[in-house]
C-alpha cells in the first residue's frame, strides 16, 4: 500500500521556498532549495508518493515555473532578475533548461542540473550561464561588490561565460570574456579600448585535500593574479598571493611564501592619473565594501610588498627615469627603497585616511638636479 499526494497552485517565490526549506520536503528534495531566495508569483506543481512499508522510499516530483522572477539560488551563484524558467525537480535532482534572465545587466540563458546522488569525483552541480555583461548593470551587483565599485571605470558591454560546480562541498568556478565592447578607462597598463579583445578568465579551484582553494584572474596581457586561501574555517582566509601589471604579467608568477606581492613592470607611469583613481569614491571605498567575495575583507587581498620598475614616472608634472622601488606595507604605512636616473633613497608613503591627509617622507642619498629643474626642486 502507498499513501499519493499531489498539489498545485500560485503564489510568491518566497512563499514556495519557505515550503520546500522548512518542511520535511527539505530533506526530500535534498536540501538544493535552502539557500535560495526570491520574489515575485510563481506556480508550483508538487507530487509525492510513499509506500507504507518503506516511507524511506518515497517519491518527489515537483515543477515549479517561474514567471519573471528575481531569484538568487546561493551567494555562490549570481543574482537573476525577470527569469523566466521551469524547474523540474524530484527526491534526488533538479534541472533548469534554457531558462532566460538578466544577470549583471545584460541578458542571459542558463541550463542548472543538481544530482545528489552523484559520485564522489564528480560535481553534484552544473549550472551554465551565457550571455552579455554590461556596466550598467555591474554597477548594481550586489553579488560582486568589488566589481561594483569599479564599474564607473567602465562603459559598453560584452559577451561572457561562467561555469560552476561543486568539489567537495565547495564551490569550483570560472568566468571568461574577451571583453570586446566593453572599454576601460584606467590609466596604462589598464587602459582599454572598446575594439580591443583583452582576453578575462577568473576562476576559483579547490585543492585536492578540499581544505584550500586557489582564486586567479587574467586579462590579456596586462594583469595576472593569484591566491591561495584556506577554507577550512567557515570564513576563507588569504594565506599569499602574487599580482603581475604590464610587461610580463603573462609569465609565471613569482609565489611569495606569506602576504601578498605586487609586480609592475611598465615603459611609462602617469602616477597623477593613477592618483586620481586611487582617491576617487569608487576605489578608496573597497576598504568599506565589507567581506571580498567568500572570504577575508579587502585588505587581506592587497599587497603588502612590492616590486615596481618603469623606464618613466610622472608625477605632479615632474619625471623619473629608469625607476626601480622596492617596498613592504605595515597597515597602511609603505616604506620602500627607491634608485632612479635622478635621485636615490628611502620613503614612507601613507595614504589618505579618513579626513587625514596623504603623507609623504622622503630621505635622499643622491639627487642629480639639472639647471633647468632647480626653480622646480625649490617650489617643492
């Protein structure tokens, strides 16, 4: 003998994902609904069967169609606006095919598969998104607050893919573009033209004993970067990691054994410009931004020693050449060795916190200064 149950109906998102989170259904549809949230109505069609003899047999089938909704399934996932979707779910699975959203401002189609019961080696989940990117819509990215913030550096639109799965109960992911479309307007080595295909892959691994992970990034030619986290607590903390800017950044890169390193290596350096970025609302907020994406707040994920070489450096309207500056961080606080054509010594950078001023130290062993220069050196 076996007891049939079947319902239907309309109703908002949230209400159905409360009925299928905080009920014995949870367990049922193997809990692939906690950590969803959503709005808007939708229809939900649910069935169930179980044998009298054996209730640890029974059968879910559910179909649940989604009519404009806005839903994120889990803060591994991006946010989806106006999906339009049918999910077909029972006891051990879930697929989504060819459903249509807005995901980072621009539209989108995805296919999700969920299989609990899925071997060891292999990833429960597959979701697939394809589709365009656009500032607009990165500028209201609740999911990537980090991209957020410098979404006003960015104008048009491009094509993008993200994968993810899981290993080990973790998260595995990978976006890529080649961000034709979509220009970026940072000063060198970071400038970009709308016309130009920088290629973009960012990805998140997990390691083969599960308990850290490797978040790295590449565009183009320009920027390489790479962390090692460890996420045995419930909160990922950065254990290294290494940046490469300009010339070289597509080589290996240099793996420091603790913190953070930064290397640039670029023909010519306009700092006043790079300055202004630095200052504006949108960069000097990240220290505000709260947790990076998964993990540590920003500060974990800045460097902390650096290495910087440029044929040219400008700053306020003055020039260095062949510069080379090595430097470590304490908090906020540089201190760095610099040699250049024109002069040789040490400084202490800080940077503005707060209402507090930008300071900076600078003690000379060397200053060549050609006639031409002294009026400047004395308006300095």
């Amino acid at each position: 003998p076996q007891v049939e149950v079947s319902a239907d109906g309309r109703a908002p998102l949230g209400d159905w994902l409360q009925l299928l989170t905080r009920s014995p259904l949870a367990a049922l549809t193997g809990q692939v609904f906690d950590s969803a949230q959503g709005s808007g109505l939708a229809d939900l069609r649910l069935s169930f069967v179980l044998p009298l003899a054996a209730l640890e047999r029974v059968r879910v089938q559910g179909r649940m169609v989604l009519l404009g909704n806005d839903l994120q399934w889990s803060s591994w996932t991006p946010a989806m606006s106006r999906l339009r979707a049918t999910v077909q779910f029972t006891e051990t699975s879930l697929s989504v095919t060819d459903a249509q959203a807005r995901v980072w401002g621009g539209d989108t189609r995805l296919d999700l598969r969920y299989n609990t019961r899925a071997a060891v080696d292999d990833s429960p989940l597959s979701l697939q998104v394809q589709g365009a990117i656009t500032a607009e819509g990165m500028r209201a990215a609740r999911d990537l607050p980090g991209l957020a913030r410098l979404a006003p550096f960015l104008r048009g639109r491009s094509n993008f893919s993200f994968n993810l799965g899981l290993r080990q109960g973790q998260p595995e992911w990978q976006l890529t573009s080649s961000l034709q479309g979509l220009e970026i307007a940072l000063p060198a080595p970071l400038a970009k033209s709308a016309e130009a295909s920088w290629p973009l892959r960012v990805e998140q691994r997990v390691a083969r004993e599960g308990r850290r992970d490797v978040l790295q990034a590449s565009l183009g030619n320009a920027l390489n970067l790479r962390y090692e986290r460890d996420t045995s607590a419930a909160t990922p903390r950065v254990l290294r990691g290494a940046i490469a800017l300009g010339q070289g950044a597509s080589d290996a890169l240099p793996w420091p054994d603790q913190g953070v390193l930064l290397k640039l290596n670029w023909p010519q350096i306009d700092l006043d410009r790079w300055q202004a970025v630095i200052d504006s609302d949108a960069v000097g907020g990240l220290a505000g931004a709260g947790a990076a994406p998964g993990g540590d707040g920003w500060d974990a994920y800045a460097p902390n020693s650096a290495v910087v070489q440029a044929q040219k450096v400008t700053w306020d309207r003055r020039e260095l050449h062949q510069l080379h500056i090595g430097g470590t961080r304490q908090g906020p606080l540089w201190r760095a060795n610099l040699h250049a054509q024109e002069l040789e010594g040490y400084l202490e950078y800080r940077p503005v916190v707060a209402n507090t001023p930008a300071r900076l130290f600078v003690r000379l062993a060397r200053m060549d200064v050609p006639p031409s220069a002294v009026s400047d050196i004395e308006n300095l």
